[in-house]
C-alpha cells in the first residue's frame, strides 16, 4: 500500500510536466512558422541593394541656359504592384556650353528638400539654414559638403538622372550616396 501513494502523487506531476512540455512544443512551432516569414519580410529588404534605375527628367530643350529649375524624376523601369513607383525629384541646371548639371533635391546635413531661389541664386535648406550656391557648395550652415548630383546622360533629346554621389568641396566625385 505504501507504494499505492507514492504511484498516485507522481502521476498528476507527470501529467502537469506532460502538459506543459506540450505547450511549451505548440508555442514554438507556432513562434517558427509565423516568425521565419516575418523576418524575412522585415529583414531581406534591408539586405537587398538598392539600385537606382535611370528616370527622365525632360526634353533638353526645356531647360533654358543659366535656368535652375525643379523636375519630378519618371523612372523608366516601374516596380512591380505592390510597390509604388518612388517619388524624386531633382534640381536641373544647364550651362553656356550645353551641359547639364542634376542635383539631388536634400540636405547633405540631416536630409531635408532643398528649395532653389532665383532671385537670390541660392538654395535653402528650411531645416538648420544651409545655404548652398548655384554649384550647390556649402555657404552656410551646417552641411558637411556641397548637394549631392545624380549621374546625368542625353539620349534623343532627352535628360536623364540616375544614380546619386557625393562631391568633395572642389566638385569632385567622391563616392555613392548614402541615404
């Protein structure tokens, strides 16, 4: 008899030890499927490199010699639905002897949309005052260096910008611009 109780006090502790071995299975199955795919919709976009696809920025004869003016960036290659085409824009200047010059339309200190204004010949940044000549080199403020530019290239008439660097204080292509 004295092994009766002994039986019987071990086995709701088996069954408890049991339950929750189960428990404690299902939770991390559970965890695994939802948390693998989640991480990978989280996680991949981070890991893939960000190319920037060559948009039109318009007809060369739009730009007027000596004019800065705004244009909003139509990539040529759209990403595919879900995404969403993404929005940019750029500064686009053309000089006397025909060439063009396509600034990045941000601060290079924290980012924010520069805004050209003719009557001055600067750009302004609204965020910490940084003033930027028509080169895009730094006035005043705090940016680091001069706006960055976008690669540039004619074809058929047509303007287009493509990937975005960074200069040095001499207008120098110093590297890849780094959001």
């Amino acid at each position: 008899m004295s092994s009766e109780p002994h039986h019987q006090a071990s086995l709701p502790r088996s069954r408890r030890r049991f339950t929750v071995v189960l428990l404690g299975a299902i939770s991390g199955a559970i965890g695994g499927i939802l948390g693998i795919p989640l991480g990978g919709f989280f996680g991949l976009p981070a890991l893939r490199s960000r190319e920037f696809a060559w948009a039109e920025a318009g007809p060369v004869d739009g730009f007027k010699v000596g004019e800065i003016r705004f244009v909003a960036l139509m990539p040529l290659r759209r990403p595919v639905w879900p995404e969403e085409a993404p929005r940019m824009g750029a500064f686009v200047s053309r000089k006397a002897d025909g060439t063009f010059e396509v600034f990045h339309n941000h601060c290079t200190h924290v980012g924010c949309p520069v805004n050209w204004n003719p009557a001055a010949q600067r750009f302004f940044s609204p965020c910490h005052g940084g003033v930027f000549d028509r080169s895009g080199r730094v006035l005043a403020g705090p940016p680091p260096r001069p706006l960055d530019r976008h690669e540039m290239k004619v074809e058929k008439g047509v303007l287009y910008a493509g990937e975005i660097y960074s200069v040095n204080e001499r207008l120098e292509r110093v590297g890849r611009y780094h959001s």
